[in-house]
C-alpha cells in the first residue's frame, strides 16, 4: 500500500534509529518544519529522508536523482529563528521504499517534494548467534581502532546490542561510509543479510585501519542512535 509522505533529500542516508540533527535554512523545508510541528501529536511530524545519487540533482533528474530505500525522520525537538530558519533533532523511524515523486509546478524549488512511498517490513532473517557475536567484536575493534587513531584511546560509546536487528542497525548507523556502501546496508533485506555485509564491510575498515593507518573522513563518535 503506498502513502503519501513529504520528502527531504539529503547528501546522507538515514537509518532507523539514528538521531539526525539538521539546520534548516531553505525557505521550502522551513515550511515543511512549521507544517510539521502544526500537528501535536508527534508521531505526526514524520516526513521521509532519502539520499541523492552522488552528482546528481533531483530538481533536473527527478526520482531517477534519488536511492530507491529512504527512511522516515520523526521530528523531535526544534528551535526557531528571528529570520525563519530552524535547528531541528530527529530520529530515523521506518524504512520505505520510494514509488514516485511529485515536485512543484514551475519552479521545481518553490515547494518541497511529495513522495509515493511503500513502507518496508523488518524481517529478522534466519537467526545466527554466532554471527552477532563475530560483529560485536569486529564492531569493538573498529571504534577501538578509530578511538586510538584519533585521540589515542579508545572512543567510549555505549556497548554494542546483543539483538541481532537492533545490532544490525546500530553498525549501519555507527560505521563511517560512503553513501552507496550505507545503502546497501540500509537495503538488505533481513537483519542477518545486513549483518554479513556489515561483517564484511566491517573486516576491510579494520585491515585498513591496521595496515595503512587509513581513516575514515568522518568521526564515529559523532553520530547517535536511539532504538524506537
């Protein structure tokens, strides 16, 4: 069943869980934020999150601009501006999957985007304690790792779920990737084929990291993750 949700593209894919804060300045999203904190209830300011394919613009290239699995944002806290901007927290809900696209008459930037989205289920997938505890410590070794890369000891961040979907989430969430590689992850479709990618993902970050002193552009320890 497809439903209708407003879009915010992004140069990022949100994951369930993740909390996102953004600072909205353009005048199309700003509207978008007054349009959603308009309802009281909170499950209600949900709108949906989806990357936009490197090099590209969806007010040129439309859907085709745009990864085909997004994740809807739940608007948690903002705080407004004397000249209409807004800094805004939200927390990645649920996945869908993106159907069709409707973006302004005219000028393609007077409005923000309407989406045709089909939600996702979660399927666990066959379970497999075995390898939740390989990623658990390949998970340890990597912030391990970038902790002492970075500041020279290791990053303190909350153990690693022992749930094997709450786990495959707080891997995608947490590790450090290019947006192609985080969508293959936020696609996958179970958390065990999410897990095996993540292990395997998760043993050339570590090779790297070792043998190369290689680190990612971007700090681990920046990001939040809120299980909902």
């Amino acid at each position: 069943m497809l439903t209708s949700l407003p879009l915010f593209p992004l140069n990022a894919a949100l994951v369930p869980g993740l909390v996102l804060p953004l600072h909205i300045f353009e005048p199309r999203y700003c509207r978008l934020v007054e349009e959603l904190l308009a309802n009281p209830d909170e499950a209600g300011r949900e709108f949906g999150m989806v990357a936009v394919r490197d090099g590209h613009r969806v007010e040129t290239g439309g859907i085709s601009a745009l990864y085909d699995i997004g994740t809807t944002a739940i608007l948690r806290e903002s705080t407004a501006y004397d000249d209409g901007r807004y800094d805004i927290v939200t927390t990645g809900h649920r996945r869908f999957r993106l159907d069709s696209i409707a973006l302004p008459p005219g000028d393609p930037t007077a409005s923000f985007i309407e989406a045709e989205v089909e939600f996702l289920d979660e399927p666990v997938g066959e379970s497999s304690p075995d390898l939740v505890r390989q990623v658990s410590r390949l998970f340890s070794q990597y912030r391990a790792l970038l902790g002492q890369q970075m500041f020279g000891e290791n990053l303190l961040t909350p153990s690693a779920p022992e749930d094997q979907a709450a786990l495959a989430y707080v891997v995608t969430a947490a590790m450090v990737l290019p947006v192609a590689e985080r969508q293959v992850l936020l696609g996958a479709s179970d958390s065990r084929t999410r897990l095996l990618e993540a292990r395997r993902l998760l043993i050339r970050e570590n090779g790297l990291i070792l043998e190369l002193s290689c680190l990612p552009a971007l700090d681990v320890a920046s990001a939040g993750f809120c299980p909902n």
